[in-house]
C-alpha cells in the first residue's frame, strides 16, 4: 500500500457521502481527506476529496503500474 493507513487525513471507513458532507461541515478552503475508491480497482485505489470555495471535489488517485507511483486526475495522453 502506499504507507496512507495511518495517516491523520486518510479516512478507511468513509465513502464518498460520509467524506463529502465532513468537509462541507469543515466549511474550510483546502480541507481534505483520502479515501477509497468506490469502485474495487487496483489502478485508482483512492480518491483525493477537497473542500475549496464551497464545493466538494473528489479526485482520482490512479496508480501508474510501469513506475509504480500515483498521480492525480484521469490519464492523460502522452502525460509524464
């Protein structure tokens, strides 16, 4: 895994719901939390959920098998 576990901002039990209205209660620019993906699959393990200007954004956190790192967003063509 990626060492996220105990981390203080990733949040194992939470779906999306439960994360989305947490950082709405927070009402604060730049909360965060890590979450699983809804979705069982190896290549987006987890979701990046932001508070900013008073929405929820819940990004993708993919992970690249040839270098065996994250990234952030959908895949991109010809991305680095």
């Amino acid at each position: 895994e990626a060492g996220v576990h105990s981390k203080a901002w990733y949040a194992a039990t939470c779906d999306r719901k439960m994360a989305e209205d947490a950082l709405y209660r927070s009402n604060k620019d730049g909360s965060f939390l890590v979450r699983k993906s809804s979705g069982q699959d190896s290549r987006q393990p987890y979701t990046l959920v932001v508070f900013y200007n008073r929405r929820v954004y819940n990004i993708p956190i993919r992970f690249i098998e040839s270098t065996r790192q994250y990234a952030l967003g959908r895949e991109k063509t010809g991305e680095e």
